[in-house]
C-alpha cells in the first residue's frame, strides 16, 4: 500500500513539474536578472585625454537629513519647491538641468551622467573634493563621491581628485584637526589607501594623478613636502596654472582654468606650457556666475559669454592646436558658474556633441536622448521590479557598447 502511495506521489509530482507548477512555481515571476557585460571603450580618433571637472555637492529636499535643498541649488534666496509656469523649480543658476535638479549621490543620476560621457568621447571625472572630515558639507561631498566613483569602473571611465585645501582652516577651527598640515594629511593618506590604488585611477608618469585648486592655504613648498612625507610615493601633483612655485618640486605641473577672456589660455599654451613636465589645458563652454543675485556673495565680476557655442568651438580649436595630451573640460555641472557641459535645457545636448566631434568619435549614431529617456523611465517606473531589471539591462548594453540593443529594449518597456 506504502509503495502505491508513494508512486501515486511521485507522479502527481512528475505532472505538476511538467506543466511547469513545481514546489517553486511562487519564484517563477521574478523578473530575469540582467545579463552583464564588461565595459567597452568608446572609439575615437583624437589620442588626447579628455577629463570632465566634475561637482558632487548638490542636494534634493529628499537626500538630505533635514529635509532641504541643498546651497547649490538654492543659495541664499531661491527656493526649488516653487515650481514655474514651464514646470521648472527655482533653483540658483542662470541654466537648468534637463534631468532638473538633483542629488549628486542618486545612482541615476550617476549612471545618466558616465554614459553621457562615456558616448561623447570623454576618458575620465576630476572630481572636485573637500577632504574627509565632517564639517559644514564635506562628508556629504565625500559619501557622494564614493557613489560616483562606485558606478565609474562599470561604466569603464577614469577618474581623480582635485584636492580642495581652500577648506582645510575650517577643519581646524571646529576642532577636527590640530593643524592644516595634520589636516591635509589625513586627507592625502586616504586617498592613498582608498582611491590611488583603484585600476581606474587616472596615472600620469605611471604615478596617481592629483590636482589642487590653488594651493590656496598650503602655500610653501615645506609645507607640502610635509603633507606628502605621508604617502609611500608622490602623486603626479597638478596645480593650478601660476601656482606651481607655492609647491616647489612638489609639483609635476599645472592646469589651465577658465578667466576673464580667451587670452589666458592662449598664455598658457603659449609661454607657460612649454616649461611644464606635464600641462593640462583647459575648454569651457563661457562662464556666468550667479553669486550675486542668489545672495550668495560677490559677483566674480566678469562674464564669458557661451555665444551659440563659438566659445567653446574657440577653446577646444585652442587645446587642438596646442596639442595638448590632457585637456580638462570646465566644468561638468558647475550651475552656479554657468560652466556646465551637462546637457540643458538652454543648450540642449550642444556641448557634449561638440565634444563628441573634438575626440573624434567614431559612433556617430544619436544615443544622448535615449540615454536622458532612460533616466525619465528609472523615475516613472520606480517600484516596477521588472521594469527596473529591464533598464538594468539597457544600462549593460550601453556600458558595452550596443546601443543598438539598449534603445530596442526601452522601447519595448511599458
């Protein structure tokens, strides 16, 4: 009778099994995981390395701890809750995202920035950094670096950090640090320990590249000879063009910026580039800075006017010519300055196109509105586990270059 049973049990089993009802049958709807790809370089013509400067600073009512816009949305007297006739918040710049504004942290965001990127020919992100220690808003500056820096080797771009020591007496007056070389320091032997040694470090002279805007505090070659007998070797040290001396030997080079007119660069390229062991030249778009109507200080007191896009056709013709082998783009979101090579709704996706044309691209087929179409979908399908695995898919594609393939699946998400 037992065996009977047990052959009865056994076939009901079989039966269930084959029309596809196991015991597991309650997993069988899970959405199907991505299949991943390694990162595939973009090919291009120009042998130039392009960077983009990049800013992790901005903050969304819903990222932060207290629930507010963060200061470089908002300054000292916008508020991005009061939303327009044309649907746009109110936030602290002449120039407004087309994604709106964001939280540097959010992981869309991220992956809509690297693979805007990534298709316009761009190497790598000099990411702007305030150090490590928890004052006014570095920590947030830091946690938001790290997400950036967590998605930069999937999407297969370099990266480096530009070192802010404009910051490092803060650190001192609230307590964190006996001395702003104790300070700098701390900050260099975490760079060392967490981010020098990653594989998409950006190395210059086979040695970790970092940059400092200025030095603006730490102005003595002794000084940075200090904060340097920290590290186990010396970075390849860029400052800021005209500022080399305050770092002696300490540095390899310097980079060029955005000022006042054209003339600078040509300076640069022109008499001070010829004397650096490495140079770093520069292409922006214009600069308009919106200080002083957000109550957020001084106007800078000049203006690059962006002009349809000749000022940078002008730069990045200046950089060609120069022949230069690194050449930073100022900058990638600097709304606040009015520098900004994100695609906006003023200037569409005119910046990252030229961009795309100076590097020489080789993919000239149009992906920049269906990557901004796939962060529209992240949002409108947030909660849709299998919508969210399927733009999980498009994302590999992407990063793997198959476009192709990654505007077919959205287009079949519903």
């Amino acid at each position: 009778m037992k065996k009977t049973i047990t052959l009865l049990f056994f076939g009901i089993m079989n039966i269930l099994v084959a029309a596809g009802c196991s015991s597991d049958d309650k997993n069988s709807d899970k959405p199907t995981e991505p299949e991943t790809f390694e990162p595939v370089a973009i090919e291009k013509t120009n042998s130039t390395k392009i960077y983009v400067h990049y800013m992790p600073w901005f903050e969304t009512n819903e990222s932060s701890a207290d629930k507010k816009w963060g200061y470089h949305w908002t300054m000292a007297n916008k508020n991005p809750n009061n939303i327009g006739a044309n649907n746009r918040r109110e936030i602290a710049s002449y120039y407004y995202p087309l994604i709106g504004p964001y939280h540097s942290g959010d992981k869309n965001v991220i992956e809509n920035h690297l693979l805007l990127m990534k298709y316009s020919g761009i190497d790598g992100v000099l990411i702007d950094w305030y150090g490590t220690f928890d004052v006014n808003d570095y920590r947030m500056v830091k946690e938001n670096t790290e997400q950036l820096i967590a998605m930069l080797n999937k999407v297969g771009l370099e990266y480096a950090i530009v070192y802010e020591d404009r910051f490092l007496p803060n650190v001192v007056n609230a307590g964190k640090a006996i001395s702003v070389t104790g300070a700098a320091k701390t900050d260099l032997a975490y760079l060392q320990t967490n981010y020098f040694g990653d594989k998409n470090y950006i190395k210059i002279n086979g040695k970790p590249l970092l940059l400092n805007f200025g030095p603006i505090v730490l102005q003595t070659p002794a000084e940075w000879t200090n904060v340097f007998n920290t590290l186990t070797a010396k970075p390849t040290f860029l400052t800021l063009w005209g500022e080399s001396a305050d770092a002696g030997d300490n540095a390899s080079g310097e980079y060029a910026w955005v000022y006042k007119n054209n003339t600078y660069l040509t300076n640069f390229y022109t008499n001070t580039m010829p004397k650096l062991s490495v140079a770093m030249g520069s292409a922006y778009p214009g600069f308009k800075d919106f200080y002083a109507e957000g109550g957020g200080g001084a106007a800078i007191g000049w203006t690059i006017e962006h002009n349809n896009g000749a000022t940078l056709d002008e730069t990045l013709a200046m950089a060609k010519n120069a022949k230069v082998n690194y050449l930073q783009l100022i900058t990638w979101n600097d709304f606040g300055e009015g520098t900004m090579f994100e695609p906006t709704v003023e200037f569409g996706y005119t910046y990252i196109e030229k961009v795309k044309a100076f590097a020489g691209v080789k993919n000239t087929e149009s992906v920049f509105p269906d990557i901004s179409k796939m962060y529209n979908m992240r949002i409108e399908k947030k909660g849709n586990a299998d919508a969210q695995k399927k733009i999980d898919q498009a994302f590999n594609y992407f990063v793997s270059m198959q476009p192709a393939k990654a505007k077919q699946l959205l287009n079949e998400i519903k």
